[in-house]
C-alpha cells in the first residue's frame, strides 16, 4: 500500500509550527551563556602569625569581545577554613578596597564597608579590563583561614548579542592551593598590615635553634609582610671565603614586605644575635652585612646579586644610603645590629 501523502497546506503548517518554536528556544539557550571572564585569588600573605590580620586579593578580568554589565562582588571569611562559604556569612573585615582598571571606586562597597558582610558593585567591565578586591580579615587561633569570593552579573554575556542572567564566577581555595596557613615560630612574624608604622618581631629565647631576633616597623598600611629567621635560602650561599654568622644551617633572615615592592624610604632591622653563632675573631667595626636581592629584581648578566654593607651609619644624622651600626653586650654576649635597607631580600653576616 503506498502511503497517504499530506497535503501541502498541513506540511507548510508543520513546518512553521517547528520554526516558531525553534525561534522561542533560541533566547532561552543563550540566557545562560557564560561570561567570557578569567579570575584569580592569592592570600596576602600566605602565612602568618597566629592572631594576625589575614589579606586576600580577588582578580577577575574580562577579554572580551563584549562587554559585562551590572557586575557585582561579595567575600565571606570563615575560619576554620570552609570552602564556599555563603555570602552574608562569617565576620566583618578590616579592610575593604575594589579598583577596576587601576582605580579605586569609591563607595562601590557601601558607606561604611567595614560594618557588614563585603558586597560591593563594580558597574561594567568591558573588554580588556579589569577588577581586583583586596579585603582582609582579623584572624584567631590557628585553624586555616580563606574567604569566598563570588563576581556575579545580569548583564551580556561571552558574545554575540546574547544576555546573560545569573552568572556566577566563584573564588575560593582548595587543597591544591590552601588558604591562609598559620607559622607558631618564634622565628617567625607576619600579617597584614592595618595601619602604618606597624611593628613586627620575632621573638627568643635564644637557643640553637634560634639564633636570632629581628624587629622593625614598616611605613605602608595594608600591605602583606612576613620575616623569617633561622632559616635557609638556597640562593644565598656566603661569599666565597667567608665564614657568616651561623653556618653551616639556619643563618639567614628572610624579609618579604608589600611583595617584594621596594621601600618607601630607608627601613631600619634591628637584628640580635646569639653570641655562640659569631665566628670567632669578629669584633664590632669588622662586621659586614650580606644584603641578598630577591630572585628576579635584578638582572643577573649585569647586576650584582648582593650587596655588602660595612658603613657605619650617621650618630647624630638621618641615614642618606644604606648603612650599618653594631654593638655588643659584654654581660649578655648578645650582639645587635641595625641595617638600614631600600628593599627586600635576604640578610647574612659575616
């Protein structure tokens, strides 16, 4: 039997019923497009002391081709650590501060950010630009601190006209990149800064395993730092034919402020030393600091990777360059000595 053909006119019907709702699904799909937009979160500074301000810094950026529009941000902290935390959650912050494109927008986050849970709009983020939150909490105990941060828009999506309603970019720390850790050593100091002239200290007693104390007080306000004593640094091996303090482990001091960015103005350290870790024969105008640079602030084909520090600074005067001052306490044995610095890296002596 051959089958009954149908008649034009309902084929034409069909068809045009498929074509409508083919139309009617088309805008459906592309609502939820996702935004063409890449972010990063880094913990400012990684480690710190326990009972210190914990930073964050949440990078988001948009390369295009089109625009994102009504984007918007929230961070919730929780400790101990839990991943995704809920926004409006957890407590207020310390510091709150959200700039796109290299300026700050004021009042993005409210009248008094520090008083809530952090939300704050961004407004448009066209192609090729770029947004970074940086907040930071007050921590306690020891448990892994980490925030969650959440960039959320209504506005266009990954391209091609489409509007894109309830995307969602989240930020938070895994195992594979832990949040906040904490460092319970004596022979280690740091946190985020809340104010300027903040102090940080290692502490003693002195012992063999801890042969040295360093304090200072940086001039930025929240800014990361950490210092670290009674340690190790591969790549600052004591120049050749010198015996430094300590050898032949634990000799070096660790200085890591505002990321490595160089010094606002000349900082003072004041480092003690335990007398057991001073080579014999050393007396007070014979000591020469071995200031180290960081890896990758110096070109190594043309620059020195260190610099050597054995001038006293001025008595009555403000230091003009980086200089030196020791002394000795003959009842203690202790041995202290101030270098005024422009920038970070990693102090020995010999």
């Amino acid at each position: 039997m051959t089958p009954k053909r149908s008649p034009r006119s309902l084929t034409t019907v069909w068809l045009a019923l498929v074509v409508a709702l083919a139309a009617l699904a088309g805008p459906a799909m592309t609502l939820a497009a996702t935004p063409n937009w890449t972010g990063s979160l880094e913990a400012l500074p990684p480690v710190v002391s326990s009972g210190a301000v914990a930073g964050y810094r949440a990078t988001i950026t948009n390369p295009g081709p089109s625009n994102v529009s009504q984007l918007s941000v929230t961070a919730a902290f929780s400790q101990p650590y839990v991943a995704a935390s809920l926004p409006d959650t957890g407590p207020d912050p310390v510091h709150v501060k959200l700039v796109k494109d290299g300026v700050t927008l004021a009042d993005a986050c409210g009248e008094d950010p520090l008083d809530g849970p952090v939300s704050c709009t961004v407004g448009a983020l066209n192609a090729g630009s770029t947004a970074v939150l940086v907040v930071a909490y007050q921590t306690s105990g020891t448990a892994a601190a980490g925030v969650t941060v959440r960039w959320t828009t209504t506005g266009l999506g990954s391209g091609g006209g489409d509007n894109s309603h309830g995307d969602v970019l989240n930020q938070f720390f895994t195992e594979a990149n832990p949040p906040t850790s904490f460092n319970p050593s004596a022979n280690f100091d740091g946190g985020f800064t809340e104010e300027p002239d903040e102090s940080f200290a290692t502490s003693g007693p002195f012992s063999a395993s801890n042969l040295f104390t360093t304090s200072f007080t940086t001039e930025d306000a929240f800014v990361p730092v950490m210092v670290q004593d009674d340690t190790t640094a591969a790549f600052a091996t004591c120049p050749e034919g010198e015996t430094c303090y300590g050898q032949p482990t634990q000799d070096a001091i660790l200085l890591s402020i505002n990321e490595g960015e160089p010094f606002d103005a000349l900082t003072p350290f004041t480092i003690k030393v335990l007398k057991d870790a001073v080579p014999k024969g050393s007396n007070v105008s014979r000591v020469v600091v071995v200031h180290y640079f960081d890896p990758g602030s110096f070109d190594p084909d043309t620059e020195p990777a260190y610099e050597l520090i054995s001038n006293d600074c001025p008595k009555n005067a403000t230091p003009t360059g980086t200089c030196r001052t020791v002394s000795w306490d003959g009842k203690t044995g202790i041995w202290t000595i101030v270098v005024y610095l422009e920038e970070n890296g990693v102090i020995k002596f010999h």
